[in-house]
C-alpha cells in the first residue's frame, strides 16, 4: 500500500531511504554512556518536513527489527493519521484524558513491528497535555515495552511543546529547511532547546537541493524535495552546458 510521504516504503531502495537509514544508525551511536530510546523530531519553524522526518525514520527503525512507536505530539497540527492513512478519532489526548487503556488508543501502522499512537482530539490545552505527569509516567512505562519511541513535536518557534518533553526523553532530532529557514531562527531553536538542559542528538538538513557541485554527474539532473519524491532540476542543462 502507498502512503504519503513515506519514501521508505514506496521507494526503499533511493538515496534518500538509504539517508533515512543512516539516520538511525547514527542515533544509534550517538550516545555512549546511556541507550537513546526514546527521541523528539521536531523543527525551527512550519513546513520544514519534521513529521516526513519521524515517519520515515519509524519506519526504517522498524524495518531493522526493533519494536517502534511513533507518537504525534503536535496537538495543534497533526499529520501521522494522514500519512499513515489511520482514524485520528482516539489517540494520545483521548487516552490521557479518559485514563483509557494503550492498546485501545494505539493502532497498527500496516508496517511490520511499527505501532502508531495518533494526537487524538485536540485538546484545549495542549502544553498542559505534554507537561504533565500522566504524559512522563506514559512514556517511562513504555520504555520496558518497546525498544524504540519517536515523538513528532510541533515546531520550537511556535509553542513550547517541544521543550516540554526535555525531561522525560532522551534527545531531540532537530530538522531545518534548506533555503528556507532562517539562520537566526535554527540558532534560536537551539537556544530554547538549550535553556531546558535539552540533548541534540544532531540536525537533519532536508530539502537539499541534489543537483549542486558534489553531486554533478550523478544526481546533478534531479533534486529531492520533503515528499521524498524525485524532481526534474531545470537548471541542469544550461549548468552542464556551462561546465562543458
């Protein structure tokens, strides 16, 4: 089954589901002293692909074996439901706020060792939602139960969200647009992070445009955009015809 977005399944074998692998073997090994099981992808500003980022690095820590939650943190803006094709009618806020069961809110992704636990109905106070104790006792108790946990987070600029998750994870994947966020705003994203003691597990630069110097020859025809899909770059020809 095609999913949105999810060029770890539609296309496995691209580079860009290969970055994806490397991804997760580099959070793998980014901490010596303490296992990182449970991580928060969030970004600097909207629509720089940080929901793309956490679905397909599930999907691919799934694929390696381990036992992968994926939950949507973004109250205000959720989009796993969509990318997954699933009922957003129950989910986290739901469980939460109803005291209800994990496996009556969680639901099967269609990818093998993956599970998925949408946002849910949005809540009226959505930080409150993340702070509280329900939230950092949920998440602890299921640090026996699966091996691997990724939070979608809204981004750091917006609401505080994000940060409020700094105490009970065990680092932060920060996603920035190429070309499209600003400098001040990722060194500001930081800051935040930061001012709440927070890990930086590492920065995923996306939407980078392929078809630059490095890249000649190969994927100099094409570049790769937030849908993991393939784009013809217009510019190539009259590039290669000036480097003839």
């Amino acid at each position: 089954m095609i999913k949105e977005n999810l060029i770890t399944l539609n296309n496995p074998t691209s580079p860009v589901a290969e970055a994806y692998r490397t991804l997760r073997t580099n959070i793998q090994f980014s901490s010596i002293d303490k296992k990182v099981q449970v991580v928060a992808v969030t970004s600097t500003g909207p629509g720089e692909g940080k929901s793309t980022i956490a679905a397909n690095l599930a999907v691919v820590t799934a694929q390696a074996g381990k036992k992968t939650l994926l939950i949507d943190c973004d109250q205000r803006k959720p989009r796993q439901h969509k990318v997954f094709g699933v009922s957003n009618e129950k989910g986290l806020s739901n469980m939460l706020a109803d005291d209800s069961n994990f496996s009556l809110a969680v639901q099967k992704s269609g990818v093998e060792n993956l599970l998925l636990l949408t946002s849910g109905v949005k809540p009226p106070n959505p930080s409150e939602l993340l702070s509280s104790s329900k939230m950092k006792n949920f998440v602890s108790s299921l640090r026996g139960q699966l091996d691997f946990i990724i939070i979608d987070t809204p981004p750091l600029l917006m609401v505080t969200d994000a940060q409020l998750l700094s105490s009970y994870i065990d680092g932060y994947i920060l996603t920035i647009a190429s070309g499209e966020a600003d400098r001040d705003a990722a060194a500001k994203a930081k800051e935040l992070l930061d001012n709440v003691n927070a890990k930086i597990l590492g920065v995923v630069l996306n939407k980078i445009n392929l078809s630059g110097k490095g890249y000649y020859g190969y994927y100099g025809k094409y570049y790769y955009g937030v849908d993991g899909e393939k784009h013809k770059d217009r510019s190539f020809k009259k590039r290669k015809t000036e480097r003839d």
